[in-house]
C-alpha cells in the first residue's frame, strides 16, 4: 500500500513568486491536512480538506490556500512569497469516517526555500 | 502559554535507559497522538490514544483525561530511538478538526 506522497521534495523560490505543493494522500484516505514546520514556530496547522471542501482554517494569512480533487488529491499553493515562508511543508492523509478521524498517516514533506 | 507543553526539550541518554517523555494540554480533546520525526523530516505516527494505555513493543504511551496529560515511555532505549519525539492533540470543534502540537523532545541515545 502505497503511502502519502508529497513533490516536490525540494524547492527554491524567489520573494515574490508564488508555489504549489502536492500531496497524494494513501489510497481511500479522503481527508487530507496540512502543516508548517518551522525552527521558530515548530508544527503549525494550516488545514484541512474533506470530500472536496476545506472543513478547517489555521491561522495563517490569505496568500496560503489549497483545494482537493476528486481523488482526493490536495494541492497547497502560496502566493507572494515572503522569507519566513521558507519551512518543511507537511501533509497527512486519515481515513475519516463522518465526524471520525482513524489516525493520520504524514508525507515526507517538501522543503521550501524563499531566498 | 502554549495549548500543548512537553518535557522535557531535550533528553540525552545512555543505551538501555527507561525514556520517559511528558505531554500537557490544556484544551478539550477527542484524541492524544505521539509522533516521531527522524533528521531529515519524515513524520511517523506511534500512538493514537483517547483513554488508557497502549504498548507496541518497546514503546508505552498513557494518557490521563482527567488531569490533561500524556507520558510516552521507551524501555530499553537504543540509538536507533534518537529522534524528535512530538505530542499532538486533536480538537475538534463542529466536526472541524486540527491538530494542535507540542514543541516536541529531542531524545539522543548514546551507545
């Protein structure tokens, strides 16, 4: 069984330009979330998506969106850049049932440097 | 104040040490999960708990709802366990659910 599959893996980026990050999530997962590690701040969660639709917000600004697709794959994208927007982009993928979650099963994440 | 504290931040022991990590919360949760990150990034998941206690092989991982805390405990600790060990609960609020981290324990082992 394949597992949570993130790319890319590494990235460089400019001040000002804008990314995509993929995550496949395990076959028959539908829920997929995402995360932000960095040194300073540690794990932070940015959201979540559930049969197409985004069921939970972090607290972070508009310029960080995503959706997901009918596989259930989800893509990240954030727009305009900044420095502190270099982190290890992590997502998981659970098998939700309703209102419950069984678990989350993570990515090997892709590193994201704005220089 | 952090909703999810650990300690210690880190720990460095010597091989065959009893490990014990602490994990407290201080929002309602629907479950605890430990999780432990290797250099380089990849994030496993060890425990999923709601209540009790839960063993797989050298590893133990409690939780008490009552008093908002977690312990993951490593018997018989080997180099191969030296990594970064994180706390995350789960809130779930109107069926939106997230995970909330702690600042996670860095464990070496010396050999």
């Amino acid at each position: 069984k394949a597992g949570v599959t993130q790319t890319p893996r590494y990235l460089i980026k400019t001040r000002g330009q804008q990314v995509t990050l993929s995550c496949s999530p395990i076959s028959g997962h539908r829920s997929v979330s995402w995360y932000q590690q960095t040194p300073g701040q540690g794990l932070q969660f940015l959201f979540e998506y559930f049969s197409e639709t985004q069921r939970n917000k972090g607290n972070f600004p508009g310029r960080f969106s995503g959706r997901q697709f009918s596989n259930s794959r989800s893509e990240m994208n954030v727009s305009t850049l900044e420095l502190g927007d270099s982190a290890l982009y992590l997502c998981a993928s659970s098998l939700r049932q309703g209102a419950v979650n069984y678990g989350y099963t993570f990515g090997s994440g892709t590193r994201l440097t704005v220089v | 104040k952090n909703e999810v504290e650990q300690s210690p931040q880190n720990l460095t022991a010597q091989e065959g040490e009893f490990i014990t990590i602490n994990c407290s919360y201080s929002v309602g949760i629907s479950a605890l999960h430990w999780l432990q990150q290797h250099p380089g990034g990849g994030i496993v998941s060890l425990f999923m708990l709601s209540s009790g206690k839960k063993k797989h092989g050298r590893l133990i991982a409690t939780i008490n709802i009552q008093e908002k805390h977690s312990s993951l405990h490593i018997t018989a600790s080997h180099p191969r366990d030296s990594a970064v060990y994180i706390c995350a609960v789960k809130e779930e609020i109107q069926g939106a659910q997230k995970l909330v981290f702690g600042q996670g324990t860095r464990l070496t082992i010396n050999p």
